[in-house]
C-alpha cells in the first residue's frame, strides 16, 4: 500500500473507532483541556485550554499538509464518547520508520483497555499495511505510568536522551526512547497485544 497523506484513513474494530483529526474536533475534546489540564503535565505541547488546544489541532493538521504527521482522534465505542487523541508523527517513508505518540485519553477512558485496542490497530496499519519496519516510542522520563504502558503492549526500551526537551513548566525532561521492530510484531507482540484487547 502506498501511504496517501490526503487519504482518510479510519482503523476499528468492536471496541474503538480512530479517524482524522480536523479543526472542528475542538468541539469534541474542550472538555477534557478545561476539566482535566493535568492531561498534558508530561506534553510537550499541552492544551490546557480552548486557545492551547486550538494551537494543538492545528499544529497537528499543518504537519499533516507538511507529510510529516498523521493524527487521529480516538472514538470510543462502548461508552459512545470520544476519548483523546493520538498519531503517526515523524513519519519517514523512505526510511521506513515513524514515531506513534502524543497521545492522551480522558481519565476516565485510561485503564479500561482501550488504549491497548488503539495502539494494536495503529500498529496493525503501521507494519502491515504502510509496510514500515519501526515503530519508535518516546515519553518524558519521569512519566512512569506512560513508561509501563508502553512496555506492556511489547515496547522495547533502547535509551534515554538527556535534557533533550521542555515540559510545559519550563523544566527540561529527559525522553525515554522505546520501539517495536516488525519482526517483533510478526514474531509474538501482535498475538501477545491481541489476546490482551
């Protein structure tokens, strides 16, 4: 498959629903950035409020026209409600890699599984369908909950990188530095994350 920046991609299965971000999601996430700004404690990019998410969106939709992100929002199918965000972002075609992060779900969304369905059908989409080869994840250090998170679904954590950001109140933050190879996801992650969902 050749992978089409202006294409519409949706992935889901019984439990979630994942489709292009557009601008007009304010609407579906405003809630979350004025109810739960603790969100984007660890974010490089917060949207703790109406303007800040408004700048999110729209940063993640100029990376898409720039061919450097995809980013989706997440639809939760069992309570019928959207639940955060997340995306492809440094995506290298020729490289066959890219980087699967930024996201975030309510709290009320987190530790119900439905994270692990999201990042199976984007995994699914990413190894067998854009035929990338690497799939990297990245997290602020002290992030401990994110950190296990990714681990659990099959990550393999390869190093940290000193200093190498700022969190939203201005102290820098070490970045964890995880990944899934595709042979990794052929050989055990897909069927370990599956009989998980």
């Amino acid at each position: 498959m050749n992978f089409d920046f202006n294409t519409k991609y949706t992935l889901e299965n019984e439990s979630v629903l994942l489709r292009p971000l557009e601008l007009s999601d304010i609407e579906n996430l405003l809630h979350f950035s004025i109810n739960e700004p603790e969100l984007w404690d660890y974010s490089l990019l917060p949207a703790s409020n109406e303007n800040e998410l408004k700048n999110y969106i729209e940063v993640a939709l100029e990376k898409r026209k720039k061919q450097i992100d995809y980013p989706f929002i997440v639809f939760d199918k069992k309570t019928n409600s959207y639940a955060g965000s997340t995306r492809f972002y440094d995506i290298q075609l020729t490289n066959k890699s890219l980087q699967l992060g930024f996201t975030w779900y309510g709290k009320e969304y987190q530790g119900t599984g439905l994270n692990k369905n999201c990042k199976f059908l984007l995994l699914e989409f990413a190894f067998e369908k854009m035929n990338i080869e690497r799939v990297e994840f990245r997290a602020d250090y002290a992030n401990k909950k994110s950190i296990a998170a990714m681990k659990s679904i099959g990550c393999i954590e390869e190093g940290v990188l000193r200093s190498n950001g700022v969190r939203p109140n201005g102290e820098r933050r070490d970045s964890i530095i995880l990944s899934i190879l595709k042979n990794e996801w052929k050989n055990g992650v897909k069927e370990n994350l599956f009989k998980r969902l």
